[in-house]
C-alpha cells in the first residue's frame, strides 16, 4: 500500500497507560487503581458541567453548532484577550497543534523542540513532512537552554516550542527568556501553557508586543475535562483567521461545548482544582524527596519528575512494580531526551497521595 512518506516513517505516540488497561492486565478493581500518570486533575470534573451535559445528551442526534462564539466569548475573559485571538479545538491542545501544522508547515519546513519536552509536537508535525530540530532543556538546572534555541534556528525554521511549565521537568522559562526567542526570529513562537494555571506565571501579556506568538492551552488540566478533548489558541487576529480556514469545522462535540462553557463559569471549581493540584504536588514533593534513592525536581505544574537510578531499578521496573499494586505513573523512557532512569507522578487527591508513597515504601528497600 503507497501511504505517505512520513506516515510510514512515523514513530507511534506512546500515551499513559489507561485504568481500565491496567486492571484488566492485573486483575485489579477499576476503583482501586489510583492513576498517577496523566497530568489529570484529581478533583473530578466540575459539577456544573456534569449536568449541563446531561442535558445536551438529549439533542445529541443534532450536529454540534458550527458558530463557537459563545465559548470563545468565555476563553477571550477568562484569558484577558480579545475574541478574534482565540481558536478553540475539538481533539484538545493536541489538536490545534496539528493545525499549526497545517497552517505554516510546508515539507522540509523545520520546528524546533528543546529536549526533553511534551512528545506530541514531533508526533504530530512530522505527519506535515516537518522536520524536528531539537534544542536543549537542561534537566539538572531544570531551566530552557536559550542559547540552543537561537543557534538552532534556520532559514526554513517555522515553528519554535516553548513548554513552560515544561513537561516532564516541571521547571519554568522566564519571560525574559521568551522575549529574547520572540525577537530573535520571525517564525511563530508557541508557548504551551497547557499547565500555567499551577504555576502562576502566563505570558498573554505578550501578545500585545509580538506577532509571531502563540500560546497554546488545555481544558484537560485544572479545568478537569481531558475526557472532553478540548484546546485553544490564543494569538493575533490574523494568525487565528488564517488557522480557522483549515480548522475542522464539527471537532468540538455538542457535550464538550457546554462542558466547557459550564466550567469556564464554575470560578470557585477552578479555584478549587487549583488549590488540591497544588497542595497535592507539594506532599508529593516533600514525600519523595525523604527517599535517598530518588531524585525529585522542583515543578511548577501538576506532576513531578523524578529520577530512579538509584533505586536499583530502571523505568520500566519501577512502573511495572506499581502498576501490580495498582498505582500508574508515567514511565518517560519514551520522552527524547531522558534514558530510561525516569519516572513522571501526577497529582492525586491527598489520600492517594498518601497510600502512593506507602507502596513505594515496600518497593525500595
Ligand atoms: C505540555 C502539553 N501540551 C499539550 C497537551 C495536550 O493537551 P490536550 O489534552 O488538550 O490535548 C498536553 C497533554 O498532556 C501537555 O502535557
């Protein structure tokens, strides 16, 4: 069969493993498995829009509406930006990132990603025949490597990734260091914010002063709806005028609309996501780092990286060992960048948390 180039190329995304793999594998009850894996929020999603897609459920025999200027409407005050510099995606972040690539990737077009970061960017580029440059992200400062950047550009780079907070690292990139980026090129600059809402850092700020930015967000994290696949832009007009020619135009599904619409009005559920997140990666912080054998980075989102070759154990080993006492965690042999000495822990409610770190105990000696 003659399918494209690049797909036949293409290295799989390797996602969390789910609950429902996992008790089947090991013969666990769903219930019982406490899923540490996903970067997911804790809390559950916000009740207000449980129930208004209860309510959708009825009219979903009818098409989704195709005019989203309600929700943008919502997106554009709760990011202090104007509607026309905001695109919402049906597939989550992840889908606006594949029409970024459809917007500004011709074949041979560069990107550039520092390393280690969120894998989905080459995932999904690498289809548009892009090729990936990689810059660095230092892992033991747990700080953007600027420099790197700047000597990867190009004539034909088009895409630069900035992940702050970086995932899997945690760690944040200065506003300083994005302006210096911004201004050191004319290709579009994306800042993922997917997790900003933990760090109490954002940079839409910058929108005003730069043309070639782009900050990228989720509703699957502090907003508790990845279930619900929904993603947006923030950017210039004209950016966002050009993105929505290409846009599928029926992505985002009827429930997932008044899901978020419900959410984005629920401020005391946001607040409240954001303070368990918070709190949660703080006991998880201060728990693991009472093992000797484990190095934990300092995040600034809702995970945690941590380093396991002391333990004796590799990635996999360690994963494998938790996932038979029910606990998953994010085994990032699959992030370019780290070997295979790494583990990534989301946040759980505190009684996760806690039950977490015991069955860790009885698996390092
Ligand atoms: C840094 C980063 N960006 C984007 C995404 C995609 O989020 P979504 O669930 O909205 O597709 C994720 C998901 O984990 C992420 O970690």
């Amino acid at each position: 069969m003659n399918v494209k180039k690049t797909v036949e190329e293409l290295d799989p995304y390797v996602p969390g493993r789910s609950i429902y793999e996992i008790a089947t594998k090991y013969s666990l009850k769903p219930e019982d498995i406490i899923k540490l894996g996903s970067n997911e929020n804790p809390l559950g999603p916000s009740p207000k829009a449980v129930k208004a897609t209860q309510e959708s459920a009825k009219n979903m025999h009818r098409y989704p509406e195709s005019d989203l200027s309600d929700l943008i409407h919502q997106i554009a005050l709760y990011s202090q930006v104007r509607p026309e510099q905001v695109i919402v995606g049906g597939d989550g972040a992840d889908e606006i990132l594949d029409v970024l690539g459809k917007t500004f990737m011709d074949p041979g077009d560069e990107f550039i990603v520092p390393l280690p970061s969120y894998m989905y960017y080459e995932f999904t580029l690498t289809i548009h025949g892009a090729k990936p440059v990689f810059a660095r992200w230092d892992v033991e400062g747990n700080r953007l490597d600027v420099a790197s950047v700047l000597e990867a550009l190009t004539p034909r780079t088009r895409i630069i990734f900035l992940c702050t907070p970086n995932n899997p690292t945690g760690g944040l990139i200065s506003k300083k260091d994005i302006k210096t980026v911004v201004e050191g090129t004319d290709a579009l600059v994306v800042v993922d914010e997917a997790y900003f809402e933990f760090s109490g850092a954002e940079n839409v700020d910058l929108l005003e002063d730069y043309h070639n930015l782009f900050i990228l967000r989720t509703f699957s994290k502090v907003l508790g709806l990845a279930g619900m696949r929904i993603g947006y832009g923030l950017s210039s007009p004209e950016i966002i005028e050009y993105m929505h020619r290409v846009k599928p135009v029926f992505s985002l599904t009827k429930l997932s609309y008044v899901a978020a619409l419900e959410t984005l009005k629920d401020s005391e559920y946001i607040e409240k996501s954001r303070e368990l997140s918070v709190d949660s990666r703080e006991l998880l912080y201060h728990g693991l780092q009472k093992f000797s054998q484990l190095r934990v980075f300092k995040s600034y989102a809702n995970y945690l990286l941590v380093d396991v070759r002391e333990t004796g154990m590799d990635s996999g080993q360690i994963t494998e060992e938790l996932m038979k006492r029910g606990v998953i965690v994010r085994n990032c042999s699959s992030f370019r960048g780290l070997d295979d000495y790494w583990i990534r822990v989301s946040v759980g409610t505190l009684e996760e948390d806690k039950k977490f770190l015991e069955i860790l105990k009885g698996i390092i000696k």
